[in-house]
C-alpha cells in the first residue's frame, strides 16, 4: 500500500507514494530545506486518518507547532483527537520538564530513546503510524558516534515496523567523513535528496528520488522546488513565457491562469509586461508575457532568456496573426524548449480547427495546440482582459508543466 506526501509530483516519482512500513530518509544539502517536505506528509497522513509520532531533539515541540501554522496548517485539533503526539528529546537539554505525552529526559541516551519510541508505537499499535524523526543529524551529533547510531538504527528498524509504523527521517549532510554519508544511505529503502544545483549561474533547490527499494524502476529526475509559506513544498518554475500577436489574448491568459497578476503600464493594449503567478496542482509558476507590438521586438530575446517553457497565443479567428506569432517566438529564442500554442477564441464564428492552424504556422507535431475561450464572450470588451474558461486554462498549464518537469 502506498502512502501519498501530498507533494503530487514526489508521488508520481514514487508510483503513488512511500510503501507502507518502509524507512525512508530527505537526504539534505547544507543550506536546503527538509522540515516543510515532513510537515506536508504529516499533515496529509492525518488527513488521511493515519497516526504520527513526531520525535523533536534539536528544538522545542511549541517551535515545530509554531513553523507547521507558519506553512499554513495546525496540527492541534490531531492532538486532541490523540492522533498525533510529539515525543519530546529536547526540553531535557534545557533541564525543563516536557508538557508532552512523550518524552525523554536524558537527551544523549540513545537506549532511553529507543525504549520511549517503542512505548509511544505501543499505543499507536496497528493504528497506521507514521514517526517523523527530527532530526537523524542531531542523533549522530549527541548520542554517540555514528557508528553507534547507525548500528541502533538498524536494530530498532524491525520493531518500528513490527508496530505497523512508517518511519520517516530528516537529514542534513554536514561535514561527516564519506565512509559515514554511505552508511547512512545504505540503511534505508528510500532516499529523497534535497540539493542545491548551480544552473545557468543560478542556485536553484531541486528534489528527487535516488532510492526506492520497492520499485523496479526509478525515475530519475531533478525536480525544482520553492517553499511557500502559507502553502508547503510547491515544485517551482521561475519563467513560463507567454506570447504572441497583440490582441491574441495573453493578457486575458494571465490574468485567467494567475492568483495574482500585474498589467505594467496599461493602455489600451498592452504597451509592456504581464506578469502572473501560478499556484497551481502543487506547482508554483510565474507567468511573463510578452508586448505584441513589432517595435519591442528588440527585447524579445531579452524576455525569453531564462524561460522553462513557452506558451504562444494566437487568435484562432485571425489567421493573418499566425506568421507573426510564430515569427515572435523564433525572436525570443525560445524555440526547442517545451511550447504549447493556445488557439484562443476557438467559440467565435470563423475560428480555425486546430489542424489548419499548424498547417498554417508549420508548426511540428510535438507542440500541442490547444483550443481556448472565453467564458462568455458576449462579455468580453475590446482591449479589456476577458476571463477565459478554467477548464481550457487548466489544459494548458497541466500540458505545458509536465513537458518542462
């Protein structure tokens, strides 16, 4: 049985999700990330009607509750249900009694902590339970040396899945020696690694799945990601370029597709840019159109610099535009990386069928063409953005997402 994280495209990485009572490990860059990837499986599970026991031994339980409400969520009514429950590894340090159900107060005694685990799974007994250990770094720093705690690791693994549990552990990779790094990824059946990568001069934190000991085959991709604050873990695309002929509609794209978008220096028609975000299927996008007007052409290929994927509109009623949105998007420079053209007013009396449009613009058979309209073009206004139709909206963002990831 699979357990979705919530994050839709690690699932899909994963063929539906973790396996049930396999370990698995978010293997981290220094710097990267990995308590938001924890709390949005955490809080899915919930959801879901699974348990979690969340071990804390390098800050406060009040500071894990106060960053899960800072992404958005609570996990208070959980407790009260007794569904969720921290076991606490940290107040002792302080020399403070813990308030929690779970504690240990001699923070650096793995046994003792071992002990306090399989008590707290006792009482989960059979109920679904996923345990969160924050943080497996914190463990080899205080309670021994690492070979101790790999070696516990691999004695308390039986019994946390004789208990029916899922453990899930959070790493961060700090300067310890190879020989250790390769133990520790060799003692779990799924590894996640969150990274840094320098692409075009640009630091960008991706995340993928180097192991997964329950799939033959694994997909091995670098997926970009951005953590939203409220929102969790979304895969991020910094650049999506739309553009095409004035009057084809991308302002009326934008403005459909964005939870939030900007029209710069609006006459008319759009004189400069668009620009929109996208929270959209777990995916985080901003959207940048392009002016239509020949005299900015000069800065097409400015514009498109950076783009991950292109969306070119084209009037489906206009098939003089059609030589100008295909000349605009060989301008920006844009061309070979993932496009789809957005047939727009394909409702309106005289709009061309989809197969005429890339007869007409020599388009090849990999960029889709997809019909959009408006939701009710009786409304729309001349040189005003129209709200277009979510499902044609959702089309495109879907089709163009999944060729740039």
């Amino acid at each position: 049985m699979y357990l979705k994280t919530g994050i839709p495209k690690l699932d899909e990485l994963l063929d539906g999700g973790i396996a049930r009572n396999k370990s698995i490990l978010f293997y981290s860059s220094p710097g990267v990330e990995n308590l938001p990837f924890a709390y949005q499986l955490l809080l899915n599970r919930l959801e879901q009607g699974d348990h979690v026991i969340y071990m804390v031994n390098n800050k406060k339980p009040e500071s894990v509750r106060y960053m899960i409400k800072n992404i958005g969520w609570d996990v208070s009514e959980f407790e009260k249900k007794d569904k969720f429950a921290f076991l606490d590894v940290y107040s002792g340090l302080l020399g403070e009694k813990s308030k929690e159900k779970f504690s240990v107060s001699d923070t650096a005694n793995i046994d003792k902590i071992q002990e306090e685990l399989i008590n707290a799974l006792r009482q989960y007994k059979n109920k679904n339970t996923i345990v969160i250990f924050d943080s497996l770094s914190n463990l080899l720093d205080i309670c021994g040396t690492p070979e101790d705690i790999i070696a516990c690791l691999h004695e308390c693994m039986p019994d946390i899945k004789r208990f029916n549990a899922t453990p899930i552990f959070l790493f961060t990779a700090w300067a310890y020696d190879k020989k250790t790094l390769d133990k520790i990824r060799t003692s779990f059946d799924c590894i996640i690694d969150l990274k840094a990568i320098e692409r075009k001069i640009i630091l960008r934190n991706y995340f993928n799945v180097s192991k997964a000991s329950w799939l033959r085959k694994l997909r091995r991709k670098d997926i970009p990601f951005k953590i939203s604050r409220p929102g969790g873990v979304r895969v991020y695309i910094p650049k999506i370029l739309v553009t095409g002929p004035f009057n084809a509609g991308k302002t009326s794209f934008i403005h459909s597709a964005s939870t939030s978008a900007v029209s710069v220096d609006r006459l008319g028609t759009t004189v400069a840019l668009d620009h929109g975000h996208v929270d959209f299927k777990g995916f985080s996008v901003d959207l940048w159109g392009t002016p239509g007007q020949k005299r900015f052409d000069p800065i097409l290929e400015q514009l498109g610099s950076e783009s991950l994927g292109v969306i070119v509109l084209v009037d489906s009623t206009s098939p003089e535009g059609f030589e100008r949105a295909r000349a605009m998007f060989e301008l920006t420079k844009t061309q070979g990386l993932p496009s789809i053209v957005a047939a727009n007013k394909s409702s309106l009396k005289g709009a061309m069928k989809p197969v005429e449009i890339r007869k007409i613009m020599k388009l090849p058979k990999d960029i889709p063409i997809i019909p959009v309209s408006a939701e009710n073009p009786k409304k729309a206004m001349k040189n005003h953005p129209c709200k277009l139709k979510q499902k044609d909206v959702e089309n495109i963002l879907s089709g163009l997402f999944e060729m740039v990831i």
